[in-house]
C-alpha cells in the first residue's frame, strides 16, 4: 500500500517561503510533488498534524490534494496494478 505524508521542503524558495510537498511511497520508491501551498516559517508547518497553522483555506486545499491522490491509489490498488508501479508513475 501506497503512503502519503505532507513534508516541509528544507529550504526557502525564491520568494522566501517553506513549500509544503506531499511525498508519496511505494514499496521502495518514493517521490514529492509540490503543492500550491507556502509558510513563510518553519513553525508555520504543524507536521504531527499535516496542518497549516491558523490557516483554515490551505489546510482544505492540503487535504483536497491528498483525497485527490489517495482515489488514485485505492483505483490502482483495486485493479492490482498499484504493486508493481514507482512512486514517481503514481503522481504522474
């Protein structure tokens, strides 16, 4: 089974912003797509919760982003084709 978790990218961007990164595994392979959604600082990011702090708007994009890719995942597991796929081939 596929997993994903919303990380915070390690450095700023070009606009001086943290982008918040839904990383997906599976089996062995892992990737990162980035999401629209920036924090201006580190503890902005509530990661035990996967939550923007005091940010209601980005939080319902965050989980819009991970239902969309989480049908992905039961569609290609219900039709056995999630094993045998890379990380990188699911968020494509």
């Amino acid at each position: 089974m596929a997993t994903l978790n919303f990380k915070l990218a390690p450095q700023k961007n070009k606009a001086g912003r943290y982008i918040i990164k839904l990383h997906i595994v599976n089996g062995n392979t892992n990737t990162a797509v980035n999401s629209t959604i920036s924090v201006e600082k580190k503890s902005d990011w509530l990661e035990k919760q996967q939550k923007v702090r005091l940010n209601p708007k980005a939080n319902e994009i965050l989980d819009g982003m991970k239902t969309h890719y989480s049908q992905i995942i039961l569609a290609l597991e219900q039709s056995g084709k999630l094993k045998g796929l890379k990380a990188k081939e699911i968020a494509e």
